[in-house]
C-alpha cells in the first residue's frame, strides 16, 4: 500500500489522488449521516429511535436493491458521470431532508438517497483499481479502504463538533457539502473511468 501510496502522490497528473480525495469527502458525508441520524430524528424531529433506525435502514436496503443494476450504468454512461448523479441526488435528498419532519416522506427520500448512493459506491472501487496493473491491484484495493476507513473515523467528531454548536440541522448541511466537494473533487478524473 505504501508503494501505491508514493505512486499516487507522485503521479503528476493527480488523478490517483483525486479520486481517493472523492473517496475520502464521499465517505465522510455519508458516515456522519449514518452516525448521527438516528439521534437526528429523534432529538430534533421528535421520531422514535427506531423509526430513525428504520429509515436509515430504508437507505441500506434501496442500495442493496440497487447495486447490481449500478454496476451496468456505470458500464454503459461511465464510472465518473453514474458517481457524480449517484453524489447529486444522494446530495439533494440530504438537503431535502431538513424539510422532512415525518416517517413517511423522510424515508421516500432515503430510498432515493440509497439509489444514489449505489450509483457512486459500486462504481468507486473498479475506478480506483483501474488505475493501475494487474500486479499493483491489492495496493490501490488497500487505498481505497484506507481512505474510506480514514473517513468513518474522521467524520463523527466533525460532524459531531458542528452538531454541538450549530444543533442538528447542521448535520445534513455537513453532509451536502461533503458530497459537493467529491462531486468537484471527482470531476477532475479521467482515469479508471469506462465506458461501453
């Protein structure tokens, strides 16, 4: 991995680290969601904790629903373009979200929200491993989880921080941002990227 580490860094196109920068932002959006939701909707929507858990879960199971048919759009319009609408509508129903205030639309909207989110999270690994040879695979592979994994561990004391002092709307506020900046960050990218 570190090898991948000093390619990346030193390819002067940076399109290695791009790509792994996206990674890093998406990751951070959607775990501080993760993270936090639940306590969202039951602190400042006033729902039951298992509601919350239950929509959040709506999110899970629409990506699960979803993840196979991501694969051949991102076959067919292109890794870059199917991440970047998956990271617009994951983006928009985040937004939406903060004039959600019952169980019902909340999670019509994270049903969409886990769509999207298939459309990056599917498409993002072949993109990174694309990069490189077939010799160089597992190094790029642990790449992309460290930064992933670097994001889980990052993303709950932020986004906690700017719960404690902007209250909980800030959440969803955080996580569009961070899926903005990796829809900026991932249109840079050439590589890895497919098209059929």
């Amino acid at each position: 991995m570190r090898a991948g580490l000093r390619e990346v860094w030193g390819n002067p196109d940076r399109q290695g680290l791009n790509i792994l920068a996206a990674i890093f932002c998406w990751f951070v959006g959607y775990n501080a969601v993760e993270t936090f939701f639940t306590s969202y909707a039951k602190f400042h929507l006033g729902l039951k904790e298992s509601v919350g858990t239950l929509i959040l879960g709506f999110f899970s199971v629409s990506f699960m629903i979803t993840a196979i048919a991501s694969g051949f759009l991102g076959s067919r319009f292109g890794r870059r373009n199917t991440i970047r609408v998956g990271l617009v509508v994951v983006m928009a129903v985040m937004l939406s979200a903060l004039f959600l205030r019952s169980r019902w639309p909340l999670t019509a909207a994270f049903v969409i929200g886990g769509f999207g989110w298939g459309l990056v999270n599917v498409n993002s690994l072949p993109m990174v491993v694309d990069m490189t040879t077939l010799e160089k695979v597992g190094g790029y592979t642990g790449l992309y989880y460290f930064f992933s994994q670097a994001a889980n561990i990052v993303a709950p004391p932020v986004a906690g921080m700017f719960i404690d002092w902007l209250g909980y709307p800030s959440l969803m506020y955080f996580a569009a941002v961070m899926f903005v900046a990796a829809i900026v960050i991932v249109s840079f990218v050439r590589r890895g990227d497919v098209k059929r």
